[in-house]
C-alpha cells in the first residue's frame, strides 16, 4: 500500500505535520504578540497613514478638508527645482559623508584594539562626539567655526598668517563644513561597532596567521573583514539612514544655507509640511508626506543593496 501523497512529498505523515504546526503556533508567538501589537501601532499605522497622506492636498491650515489628489504632489516635487536640489545635496552628502566615517571610525577601532596607554581614555573622548544631540554639535561648531573675530578656529588661522575661511557664507565651504562635521561625529558610531567586532575575533586565529607569515594587510583582508562582515553591514545601514535622514545638524549649523546650499531633504520636509507655503505658518502637509515617503523608500533600497552586496564577500576569507 503506497503512502498519501503528501507524505511521499514531504517524507511526513499528516499527523507530524499537524503537530508540527501546532508546535509552530503554540510557541513564542504568545509571548511576540505585544511586541508586535506595538509595532503595529507606532510604525506600521503611521507608515500606512504618511502613505494616505502623500496622495492628498492636506495643509496645516484645513486638516479636516483634505482632497484624494493622487501622484499630484510626487509630480510637483520631482518637478520643483529646490527639490532636486536637496535630492543632489543629500546624495553627495550620504555616500560622501558614510564612506569617510567607515573609514575613519574602523582605523580608529584598529588603533584602540591594540594594547595602547590610556586606550580608555581615547575611547570615551572620541565617544562623546556621538553622544552629544546633532543639535548641540550643531551650534557647537557654529561657534568654533565662527567667520568674525569670535570664531576659535579662524582665529587659530590667522594667529598662523592664513587669512579667514568663510566657513558658513561661501556656498562650496559650507557644504564641505556640514560634511566634515557629520564625520567628525558618525566615525565615533562606526568606531564603537568595530571596535565590539574586533574583541570577538579569536587571537588565535591572528596568531596562526602571523606564524604563518601573514603580514598585517593580509591578517586583515583574510581573516578580520570577512569575519566582520554582517557587523559592518548592519553598521553602514544604521549610518546611511541616520545621515539621509540628517535634520537637527543642518538646522543648527548652517539652516540649509548659504540660499539653500545645504538643504537636505529632511530638512526641506520639515519646511514644506510645516512652514513652506505663501501664507507663513501655512504648511503643505501632502507634499511634505510624499518626501517623506521618497525618503523611506532610498533608504530601503540602499538597506537591501547593502543586504544583497553584503559589503565584503561572505564566506571567502
């Protein structure tokens, strides 16, 4: 007598796939349900409901009396010329500002690895400049950065015989200033992830290596990246989010200028929902929901280019 098919199939009798199942519902999922609920409540309503938003003419100003208009606001923002703008700004500002900081950060970890004198020290002083709120690191280097006689570093420059920089008023500097800024405080973030993935690497896979003859390039070609691998994924994700999505640093240090040099998109979504329109305090709420929606959706694809590449080749050391 020959077996059900499901079971020729699967190799299972219905009954163990039955219990399976039951095992399956049965287990953690009591437990999961309330985090779940919440992540329902706080990301997925808000998300479907910014979503609704992007597709209506809603303002500030009438609320209760929005209109279905459809894609119109996606039309007129990728039409609107200080829109792409900000689109180009916030680009160069990201891959610029996320390739720098990895850089920075990981040779900071490899250097606060080795057994140095007062590594801790170093470690907490560089530390700072991520725990500090972007706001406060904002006016911080306003201060520091200061185009009158006030400005620390200016004045620095001009003690050496180099004429004041104008940090803040020409257009190219201040780009380059608000950049240099965000990796000043981003490579501390990156810093802190490799330098936890780097105490997890047997040394004695290191020391092998080094009997071996490896030198310190092809210890870590072939034995620390690939092993860092998903933690530097999960790293360069965090930080291409929170730099695309950069807003309390571009209002505390230049305002989006000099003009609108150095607009970021979440800054320009700010100003259009809540403040952009003819009437001041009249805010396009629509409009200002559909960038956030374009907002979401480059971060995404840059999280599954991340994912998919997987940075560095897995499982090849």
């Amino acid at each position: 007598m020959h077996p059900p098919a499901a079971a020729r199939t699967t190799g299972r009798t219905l009954p163990e796939r039955a219990d399976r199942l039951y095992r399956f519902v049965a287990g953690p999922w009591t437990w999961l349900l309330p985090a779940f609920a919440l992540l329902l409540l706080f990301r997925a309503y808000p998300m479907a409901h910014q979503a609704w938003l992007s597709l209506t003419d809603m303002r500030t100003a009438t609320i209760g009396q929005a209109r279905f208009v459809g894609p119109d606001n996606y039309r007129f923002i990728f039409t609107d010329p200080a829109f792409q703008g900000s689109l180009g700004f916030t680009f160069a500002f990201t891959v610029t500002s996320v390739a720098a900081s990895f850089l920075l950060g990981f040779a900071l970890a490899l250097l606060l690895n080795r057994p140095l004198r007062g590594r801790s020290l170093y470690r907490t002083l560089i530390l700072t400049s991520w725990v500090i709120s972007p706001l406060i690191v904002g006016y911080m280097w306003q201060m520091l950065l200061n185009e009158s006689s006030a400005g620390v570093v200016n004045g620095m420059l001009r003690s050496l015989g180099v004429g004041p920089v104008r940090w803040f008023s020409d257009p190219d500097t201040a780009r380059a200033s608000v950049i240099l800024v965000d990796i000043w405080r981003s490579s501390a973030y990156i810093m802190v992830f490799m330098l936890g993935g780097l105490q997890t690497i047997p040394r004695e896979l290191l020391e092998a290596a080094m009997i071996d003859g490896a030198n310190a390039w092809e210890r870590l070609r072939h034995i620390t990246l690939p092993l860092l691998t998903n933690l530097i994924t999960v790293a360069l994700i965090f930080t291409t989010i929170a730099t695309f999505n950069v807003y309390e640093l571009i209002v505390s240090l230049t305002g989006g200028g000099p003009g609108r040099a150095t607009m970021t998109i979440g800054y320009q979504m700010f100003r259009t929902a809540f403040g952009g329109g003819e009437v001041v305090g009249l805010g396009y709420l629509g409009r200002g929901a559909a960038m956030g929606m374009i907002m979401f959706l480059v971060t995404f694809a840059f999280t599954v280019a991340y994912l998919r590449l997987g940075v560095f080749r897995r499982g090849r050391p």
